[in-house]
C-alpha cells in the first residue's frame, strides 16, 4: 500500500499507470511502456529537453538565497519575461513578481486586488478553476475541487467559503456539438455590470471546464469590469507562453487586462513557478505603497534559471507557431472523431488546449465522492491501451488534450488514435444507455 497521498488528475481510487520516466512527448511506465504524454499543460517543451537540462544542471551551483534579498539573475528573469513574452507591447506592462505556482500567483493577485480596491468580494465565470490556494480555490467553481473531502460511498465536505464570489456567464461557443445560446452577447451577459459594482477584481481564464477564449467575451467583461472599478485579471496559467497559439489568449482581442497570472509553462516543466505581472497604471497606483507578501522559495534559483531558459527556447516565435499550425491538424481530427463517435456531445478548443466532453450527467452535480472511475476515466483507461495517456481534469464527462509544443505530426495522430479507440468504450455504454 502507497504511503504517498495521492491526487488523482483522472478520477478514481487507483492510479491507472505508474511512471518511471520520460523522453521528449513520451512517458516511460513501470511495465516499459513508452505511451505518449497526451495532457500535460505543465511541460510545453516534453521531457529532458537539453536546454532545460544543461539549466537546470547549472542552477545547483547558484547561491540558495530568498526572495528578501536582491539577485541579479531574478531581475534579468522579470526583464527577460516582459521583453521576450510581451515584445511589441510591452509598453503597458509594469512590473513582475514571481510565484511559487500558478495557483499561489492567483491566490495573491486576488487578495492584491481586494487591499488595492478596499473591495471583498470577486467574481469569476461559470465553471471556472483557478487553482487549490486560498482564494484561487474560491473562484474555483467546478464542485468537484472544492479542496475538502469527497466521501468514497457519497457525499463530501467541502472547505467552508471565505469571501462572496459572483459567478457571472461563460461564453457559449463550440467547435463541435454543445448547447448554444444565441442571443446576443448583451442579453446573455445582461446585468454583469451590477454584479460587478461591489467586485475587487474579476478573473477569467480560457480553457477551463472545456470553455474557451472568446475575444468578444473578453473585451465585454473587460469594459464591464472597469466601469464597474473591478479589476481585470486574465488567468493565463494554462495559456500564457505559447499553448494557444500565440504568446497570451488575451491578445486575441482588444482589451488589455490589468493583472495577468502565469504558471504551469513558465519555468518549461523543470520547476515550480508563477508569476504575477501588473500593467503600468497599477504600478503607478503602488508608487507609495509596498506589496507586503512574502515566502523564502519564490523565485528560487532553480525556478530563475529553467524560466530564462524557457524563454531562450520559446523567443524565436518558431515554437509558437508551430502550435499554431498544429491547432488545424488537432481540429480536423476531432471533427472527424467527434462525427465517428455518438458518446461525443461537445468539442472545443484552440492551440494545443482542446476537450472532449461526453453525453452525461450535468457537471454542476459531479463531486467526485464514488471510487468507481467515471466514464471519462474509463475511456483514459482504455487510450493507454492504444498508446497515450489522456486527462480528464478530474471531470465526470470531459477528456482534454494537451500535448506538448514539440509533438511531431505522426505523434499527434497517434494521440487521436488512441482517443478514438478509448471512445469505443463510451460509445457502447451510450447506446446501451439509450436502449
């Protein structure tokens, strides 16, 4: 019996695979399984890519020093990030402080903004994840990760809530399937702006609960929020850096947010990191003011040095775009999947960030209190048989993919593949469902 609590990113009491190793897009299994690493968002350059390597390598002859004290090369990371990921529009950018994960630097960002505005409630959209800290995992507000404890026979006991969180619509779009609601963006988004009035800061990622990046959404909320004097925090843990096709989703629309959060891709997989960049009008807000948090590992040397390595990897845009490209080969693959397989209800995506969401039970009723493996779980299982390992998030009905930037067209394919042989097992489970 492990003596390891476990967390589980697909659902269920067992582990379906033990992993011993990695190499480029493939994950190395106990059994000596080489299976393709089919969604990872916190290793957008595979496994034991040299440069991260040789970084990582050198970081162990840095100094241990904290985030108290001042360190060249943590400067040169802040300035590396705001010139190389922002570039041609770095001009709005004001200063960067780093994190320990994606989770802390929302967690912070938010209680930033609630000490800059004097305001205590927030808002985020439905069906969001933030993250498991603090008041990151308020503004999650999938029910299974409400960071208590889900009973095994029924049941759970959630954390107890810390602040008023409004939960304002989501945008309503898919490549595939799904239930739309056509009216225009102003009805559906009818009264945000009142629930935004008494907000510190609104948050709103682009992928999760397989909802993604909608630039006239964006630019809704983000106006909505300013005249409501909320914040705007864009949530690119999962995005920023590259995943969707450009360096940042929110560029693909017009508004500029106020905040933005990174974690997961940032430091390339070799270590934890976040980070927390704030525009100039917010810097120039703090001119009187000191940001009073604090931790002894932020910006550890190790994280310093595989975040500029990243960077090094990521600053020719060539990687960028190659997601790009590969965004058309992903899509047209699921289309064809999606048409093949009556268990598939919605698909949608961008870059390389995609979800499969199958026919069942409504998300808002799932909390994860049942040892059994749900259906998404089930046919993950069934995707390693055919070579690839497939996340659900944890989900009762939603798969996502999201492999690595390095994957080769041929290694792609064989991720569909096994996608497409893993829905065999939902498929028959929805027809004998509807018989």
């Amino acid at each position: 019996m492990s003596r390891l609590l476990q967390t589980g990113l697909n659902a269920g009491k067992e582990p379906p695979i033990k992993v011993v190793d990695g190499e480029g897009v493939y994950f190395i299994l106990s059994d000596g399984r080489r299976v393709i690493d089919g969604s990872n968002t916190g290793g957008p350059l595979g496994h034991k890519h040299p440069v991260m390597v040789e970084a990582m390598k050198k970081a162990a002859s840095n100094p241990v020093i904290n985030e108290g004290w001042f360190w060249a090369e943590r400067e040169a990371a802040a300035e590396d990030l705001i010139n190389i990921a922002f570039g041609e529009e770095k001009s709005w950018v004001g200063a960067v402080r780093f994190f320990l994960s994606g989770s802390e630097a929302n967690d912070l960002a938010l209680t930033f903004s609630q000490a800059l505005t004097g305001r205590r409630e927030l808002a985020t959209r439905e069906r969001a994840f933030h993250g498991m800290a603090g008041l990151a995992r308020e503004m999650t507000v999938q029910p299974h990760w409400h960071g208590g404890l889900a009973i095994q026979d029924g049941g759970s006991k959630p954390v107890p809530a810390q602040v008023p969180v409004q939960i304002i619509p989501a945008p309503s779009h898919a490549e595939y399937g799904g239930s739309f609601d056509n009216r225009p963006l102003a009805d559906r988004m009818q009264g945000t702006q009142e629930k935004l009035s008494s907000v510190a800061a609104t948050i709103i990622d682009y992928t999760q609960g397989g909802i993604y990046y909608d630039p006239e959404y964006q630019d809704y909320v983000a106006n909505a929020a300013r005249a409501a004097g909320s914040l705007w925090i864009a949530d690119e843990v999962v995005t920023g850096l590259g995943r969707s096709g450009r360096w940042f989703a929110f560029q693909g629309a017009e508004s500029r947010p106020d905040i933005v959060t990174l974690g997961k891709s940032l430091a390339g997989g070799s270590a934890p990191a976040g980070a927390v960049v704030m525009s100039k009008a917010i810097i120039d807000e703090m001119k009187d003011k000191s940001w009073q948090t604090y931790s002894t590992f932020r910006a550890h040397p190790s994280a310093v040095a595989a975040i500029r390595a990243y960077l090094s990897v990521m600053a020719d845009g060539e990687l960028i775009r190659r997601v790009g490209v590969l965004e058309g080969r992903i899509r047209a693959g699921l289309m064809e999947i999606a048409r093949k397989h009556p268990s598939v209800a919605r698909v949608d995506g961008f870059g390389l960030h995609w979800t499969v969401e199958l026919h069942g039970p409504d998300w808002r009723n799932w909390y994860a209190d049942t040892a059994e493996p749900p259906i998404a779980s089930r046919v993950a299982a069934r995707a390693i048989e055919a070579g690839a390992i497939i996340g659900t998030s944890g989900e009762q009905t939603s798969l996502f993919l999201a492999p690595s930037y390095i994957i080769s067209d041929v290694e792609l394919d064989a991720l569909l593949a096994a996608l497409d042989h893993g829905l065999e097992l939902a498929d028959a489970e929805y027809e004998r469902d509807r018989a």
